[in-house]
C-alpha cells in the first residue's frame, strides 16, 4: 500500500508540475512588468527543481510518470489565450496564474489526503510543491 500510494501521489506531483510549467510559459512572452517576470520565472525554476526530485523517485519505482489531463490541458490552453486576446495585461496574467495556483493547490492537497500511505520523503516534495503554489499567487497578488 505504502508503494503503491506513493507512486500515486508521484504521479499527480509531475502531472501538476508539467501544468504549471506549461501554463507559465504560456504567458511568460506577454509579461510586461519585470518584477512579475521574475516571479514567474523563479517560480518556473522552482517547479523544475521538484520535477528533477520527483522523476528521480520515479526512476525508482520504474514509473513513467504522469501527463496531465488533455482536455484540462486544451481547455487551460483555450481560456488563456482567449483571456489574453481580449485583455493582453499583466492583470489578466495574474488572474489566470493566481486560478491555475489555487487549482494546484486545492487539488494537490485532495491527492495528500487521498494518498495517505505514500512515504514522508513524497509527502514533503507534495507539501513543497502546494506551498511553492501558494507563494506565487500571495507574491502576484498586487498585479492584480
């Protein structure tokens, strides 16, 4: 039970990064500010750095890992680029960023609570990765 949930929560960890990245990069080329910039980036940075912990562990379990959803992906990729189209801002950026964070957040901690037998050492990387979530839409917030 312990492996299995582990993988488990592994998975839906690279799933949220691979969604975050992407969703970065999405906007990144519309940022103007340059302090919005580096958050984005620095938080980009970050997630990449859990990516490398997470595939590690992976590797492991001989786990592939996770793709996100496509139809959230295309849909994520829809309201983004049709939010932006209408109101190309670092406004509109930050709302979107700071909906894809609390996303993370709310569905992340769902998976820590569902996946309760998965060891300390994924736990914490899940815990990092909620909190890294959280930072970013507390430090966009005044973009809004």
């Amino acid at each position: 039970m312990i492996e299995s949930d582990t993988i488990k929560l592994l998975r839906e960890c690279d799933a949220g990064i691979k969604t975050g990245v992407s969703s970065i990069d999405g906007v990144l080329d519309y940022v103007n500010n340059k302090t919005l910039l580096k958050y984005l980036s620095d938080c980009k940075d970050e997630h990449n750095k859990l990516k490398s912990e997470i595939q590690t562990l992976l590797d492991k379990y001989h786990d592939d890992g996770k793709d996100p959803n496509p139809m959230a992906k295309s849909m994520s990729w829809l309201k983004t680029n049709v939010k932006l189209v209408v109101n190309e801002s670092d406004e509109t950026i930050t709302d979107l960023m700071t909906d894809g964070c609390n996303m993370g957040v709310k569905s992340l901690n769902k998976y820590l609570n569902k996946y309760k037998a998965a060891d300390e050492k994924t736990k914490d990387i899940t815990k990092r990765l909620i909190n890294l979530e959280e930072k970013l839409a507390v430090d966009i917030r005044g973009f809004l």
